[in-house]
C-alpha cells in the first residue's frame, strides 16, 4: 500500500491541466478511449513513469493520458508499450518484465476514440538507424555514411521497409475498424528528430550528410502513416511540420527529442522529453477540436517548466529511485 501511495501521490501532479483547453473549444464528447502504439507513446522514462506498466516503460504523463484528461475521458485504456510494431496489435509482446497482451484485446465495440502511434519500429527501421548511424560518423564525419550503408544497388533499403509498413498500418486501421466500428481513429506521426539545416554532434552523433538522410526517413515514415490513414478512413495528425524548432538539436526547454544520452529522470534516448508528449497531446487535442495545429511560445514555456518540475519530483522519489536501479541491473546483465 505504501508503494501505491507513493505512486498516486507523485502522479498526483501530472493531473493538472497539462494543455490549455480554451473556454469557447468545441470539444468533441467521447465515452470510451484507447491509446494503442509504442515507445513514442508509452514514453519511457518521461516523468513520472507508470511503475505497474511491466516492461512496456508507461509513462504518467504520455501524450493519451494528456488527451484523454483535456477530453474529460473516464472510460480510458492506455496499452502502448516500448518496442511494438504493427504485429503486436495481434500478438502478444515479450518485455524484459513479462508479456504484455495484444493491444487490440483492448478495443471493444463501445471504443469510440482510439489513437494510434505505431510504425517506426517494424522491420528495425528505427533501431537500425540510431544502432548503426552513429557508430560510422568517425568513418566519414562530413559525408553520409549512414545512407551509404543502407543503399543497395541503388536502393534505399530502409525506404523500401517504410513501403511495407504503410501496407501494414492500413492492416491496423481496418482491424480497428472491425472491433470497433463507431470509433474515430487518429494515427498519430512521428515529430522530428533532427533539424532540416544544422547539426548538433554532441547531442545527434551522426556524419554531416546523415542529417539530412535521418530527416528523409522520418519524412518517408510519416508519409508512410499519413497515406494509411488516408486510404483507410482514418485522420493523420501531423507532429513532424508542428514541431520544427522543436527537433533534438534545439535549446534545453525547447527541445522535444532527448538525444543519444539516455536520461532516466527525463527520457529514453532518441525520443520525447515531457515537452515532447506534451506537444503532441495538444496537436492531436487540437486535430479533434479543429483548432490550428501551431504551438505557441507560452504553451512551450509552461511545458518545459512542467518537465522541470516533473523530473525534480521523480528525483526524490524512492518508488522511482528503486524502478531505476532494477532499470541498471537489467542493462548491466
């Protein structure tokens, strides 16, 4: 009991309004809503994390539980977990901490929203690029060496995969559809994690020219998702256009992408900060109220100093103190 009341009362501070809903909003009514997706959505290590999620590294303060509180939504199931893809809607997922269920066993016939942010990590794109890219900077530092890699007889392999899991995510949405039929389905898009110009070495280890090859990925993958919500009756929420400025390289306080450096009291690296879930909790609340996809500077200032906050209470937090030292041991085995 003592552990749960830990939890509750540190998680007690991600229930303030973390986006600012508009007294004139027209905001739609939902009864019951799922998150489905992977790490990009469970947000693993983004304060204050879900200590009862298993192995799928949940986070309190994701961007579905964002939404879902904006929303005013009682009837809510979040099963994204770190590392699925498109194959773990239907099968069950084996983490570091047991097995995690099918997602789709969350949807019901009564499911009338569900979100889903999924596609990066199905045939390895994901992993192959932040596994591979960095480790042959030093080989060529102002060339592309990473898209030299993955070209094959003048094909771009990794594109080529990103083709396949656009015919997978309309697989996704049509079996939504059947399970849930009366529901709005958003599929949500990756935001940016390298700039369009510059570089940042110390923080995106990757060869000058990569730059460019990593935002060419992410631009194929979005699209990827974008034509299968298209093509399926499904919306698209575009997070990779919004969160220009937003990318690993710019600012502390600003930026919504942790580096290579993995955090634990703030994120896994490669993905979202707080201000990252955050941002894209207020593009898909404003993609269902039809607001402006724009973020402003006050809505990123109060982000950031939510993150703040946020990561000093994990800090002295022992519930999390002790989930981050089994996190050690599992890395050190």
């Amino acid at each position: 009991m003592k552990f749960h009341r830990a939890i509750a009362a540190v998680s007690g501070l991600l229930m303030t309004a973390a986006l600012t809903v508009p007294a004139h909003a027209d905001v739609p009514r939902f009864t019951e809503y799922v998150a489905l997706g992977d790490s990009y959505t469970s947000a693993p290590f983004v304060p204050i994390p879900d200590l009862l999620s298993l192995g799928c590294a949940r986070s309190f303060s994701n961007y579905p539980k964002m939404v879902a509180g904006a929303l005013g939504i009682y009837h809510f199931t979040d099963v994204s977990c770190g590392g699925a893809d498109t194959t773990h809607m239907l099968n069950p997922q084996s983490t570091v901490l047991g097995t995690a269920r099918p997602q789709f066993d969350a949807l019901s016939p009564e499911t009338d929203l569900v979100t889903v942010g999924i596609g990066g990590n199905d045939f390895g794109v994901f992993g192959s690029i932040i596994s591979t890219c960095p480790g042959l900077r030093a080989s060529d530092p102002t060339g592309a060496p990473c898209k030299a890699h993955f070209t094959v007889d003048g094909v771009d392999t990794l594109k080529a995969k990103i083709t396949q899991t656009q015919t997978r995510i309309a697989t996704v949405v049509q079996g939504i559809k059947q399970r849930s039929p009366q529901a709005t389905i958003l599929l949500i898009g990756y935001p940016k994690i390298a700039p369009e110009h510059g570089t940042c070495p110390d923080i995106l280890p990757f060869a000058d020219g990569d730059y460019s090859y990593l935002y060419s990925i992410e631009q194929a993958l979005n699209a990827a998702v974008s034509n299968a919500a298209a093509a399926n009756g499904a919306t698209y929420v575009d997070t990779f256009g919004p969160s220009t400025g937003h990318d690993a390289c710019a600012p502390d306080g600003v930026a919504w992408i942790q580096g290579k450096d993995l955090n634990l009291l703030r994120a896994a690296n490669y993905h979202p900060r707080y201000e990252g879930q955050a941002g894209v909790a207020s593009l898909t609340f404003k993609k269902l109220t039809g607001a402006p996809a724009t973020v402003t500077a006050s809505e990123q200032a109060a982000w950031a100093a939510k993150g703040r906050e946020l990561t000093k209470a994990a800090a002295t937090s022992k519930a999390v103190q002790a989930s981050n030292d089994r996190v050690r041991t599992s890395a050190q085995r």
